[in-house]
C-alpha cells in the first residue's frame, strides 16, 4: 500500500479527525474511508486490524487508533 487509509464513521470525532489527518499529511498521501458510505470496506478495515474508528492505516501496515469514536461493533450495527 502506497497510501495511508483513515477510516471513519462519520460522527463529529471522525470528520474532526479527518480534516485533521488531511491537514497533516496531506489529502494526496491518504484515502478516506467512511463506512456510512461504504460499509463493505468494514471487513478490509477489522484485517488490517481496525478496533475503532477514526483509526488510521498507515502504508507500513500500522494501525493508529485516533480519540476514540465508535468500535467496530457499533460501527456494524
């Protein structure tokens, strides 16, 4: 993976968080995921190893869990 991938679900952490993750790396170095508009990237999200979102994937494969918003299970509903 050449990208970061910032997943989220769209409540008012996520989208703060994002606008955050774009201001800092940059929207050409990031894909954003919002499971609201693409729930069949929750699966991608828990094997790259996604607990909750926001959470960002970076290329080497690290997840990073930012300011908890909702657990994967909420995020299934």
């Amino acid at each position: 993976m050449s990208k970061s991938i910032f997943y989220h679900a769209g409540c008012p952490v996520c989208v703060s968080a994002e606008q955050d993750i774009i201001n800092l790396i940059g929207l050409d170095n990031v894909e954003v995921v919002h499971f609201g508009e693409d729930k069949n990237r929750i699966l991608e999200a828990e094997n790259a190893g996604v607990k909750s979102v926001p959470a960002l994937v970076t290329p080497t494969g690290n997840v990073l869990h930012i300011n908890f918003g909702a657990s994967m299970e909420d995020v299934k509903g």
